[in-house]
C-alpha cells in the first residue's frame, strides 16, 4: 500500500493543517493544536506508514454530499431540490472513497460560517476548526478519494454562508431570556415536524434521516429519538413500511456513532 508522507508533506507546505488517519480516526489528538511541521509529519509516517491523510478545516469549510442509495437518502437530490445553484462557486471538489462529493470554500473574513450537520437531507456543513476531512489519495475499503479538478479553493459566497447559517442549532443558552426574532431555528422544525409528518413520497427517507440525524446530534437518548420519529412517521400521510423505516433509523444512527467515535464533528 502506498505511502502517503509526500503528500502529506505537500499539503503542510500548501498552508494546511495535516492530520494522519487510520480510516477516518485521527491517530493523534489535535484539538486545539498547532499544525504539524513537516518534520512532525515525516516521523509519523515512519510510525504509520500506511495512514491516509486528513486536513482541518481551519480557514476552510467543506460541503459535504452524500449519496446513501440503501436508505434512499441523497444529498445530490437535496442540492437540486434547495435550488441555489448560484449559491455555490467553481471551486476545489472531490469525490469522497463512498461516492459522494465535497466542494471546498474558504471562509468569509467578514461573516462566521457554522458547522452545520445535516443543514440539508444528506449535506453537511464541516466548519469547525477542529473538525476535518479525508483527502486524496487517502482510501477507505478499496476505494480512493480522488480530485475532481483543479480549480482554486475559493471564497464562499455571502448567500451561502447566510443559508447555512439560517438553520444552524439554536443559540438559546438556558440561563437567560433571548430575544425573540420570529425566526425558526433548526429545533423549531424538529419540534413541529413530529406532528406535520415527513411530507410526500418522494421524499420521505430523506426527511426521516434529517429528522433523526438532528436529534441524536442533539445527544437525544436513541430509543426517543425512535420513538419521536415513529410518531412523526405515523403523522405522515403515506407512512413509511417499518422495515424502510427501521433501515433509515439504523443507518443514521451507524452514523453518529460513527461521529462520535471520531469526535470530530
């Protein structure tokens, strides 16, 4: 398998912040740290020769797209159905090891862009400056992450930041009143989606993986978040069969377990 120090060398020279990987775990812990130097990266190549490479989403953020065919959820899908192709410049892409797509942005000097997981059905906003992503030519099961073209990274459009931005998680603290915006934050939906269903056919595995994804990333306990989905489920018009329902369910909830592990995100 081949050693990927070069590369890692490469992209530390480019001004990015280099995280060595088994899979996508980090094998070091890098919350809060300085990037490594390229001879910190040398060394731990020797270490682990066969690691793949991760970059921090520092003065960057990542639209990460994910096409998930076995529980009908699909972030290409959610992009066409958003419908703000202006939205989102010619920039540096990839296709990730699974199938999916992520575009990269640097961030605004004069507007905060959010993390933001699952800002649409299957898309999630990677933004966090200890959070990161698998690059190329890294590998997952057999399968590479590969450019898709050499575009510069650019600049994030105003737009897009204030889209994703609009349905980030609520800022209410618990200890103090906030003022009242009339604006619905991300958990409002959640709320109300539990009684307003899952919306049409065409639609629906998409809705429940958002609907899930929102509240077990809200460290809802995950037989509530069953529970709840089963009502907002049984509150839509065309419910979805169980054995569709149960194989979303479990495949969001594989998911954030799979970002807790990493902490990352």
């Amino acid at each position: 398998m081949e050693n990927l120090v070069n590369y890692a060398v490469q992209y530390a020279k480019n001004g990015f912040s280099v995280l060595p990987m088994v899979g996508k775990r980090p094998l070091i812990k890098f919350a809060d740290q300085p990037p490594l130097t390229a001879d910190e990266i040398r060394k731990l190549w020797q270490q682990h020769p066969t690691a793949n490479i991760a970059l921090r989403t520092t003065n960057f953020f990542v639209v990460d797209i994910d096409r998930n065919h076995g529980v009908g959820v699909d972030g290409f899908q959610s992009l066409k159905d958003f419908n703000h192709p202006d939205y989102f410049r010619k920039t540096l892409a990839q296709e990730t090891a699974g199938g999916g797509k992520q575009m990269f942005y640097l961030k605004r000097k004069d507007l905060e862009v959010n993390q933001n997981i699952g800002w649409l059905p299957g898309v999630d906003i990677k933004a966090h400056v200890n959070n990161y992503v698998v690059v190329a030519p890294s590998h997952n099961h057999g399968r590479h992450y590969q450019w898709l073209n050499r575009y510069p990274i650019a600049t994030a459009k105003r737009e897009l930041v204030q889209a994703i931005n609009a349905t980030n998680a609520d800022s209410y603290s618990g200890t103090e009143a906030s003022e009242f915006t009339g604006n619905k934050t991300a958990t409002t939906k959640l709320f109300e989606q539990i009684i307003n269903g899952l919306g049409f056919t065409g639609g629906r595995n998409n809705a429940l993986a958002s609907f899930v994804g929102g509240l077990l990333y809200r460290n809802v306990d995950p037989e509530i978040a069953y529970q709840l989905a089963m009502v907002a489920n049984h509150n839509t018009e065309e419910s979805l069969e169980p054995s569709e329902f149960d194989k979303t369910f479990e495949s969001m909830m594989k998911k954030e377990l799979r970002r807790r592990g990493s902490g990352s995100q």
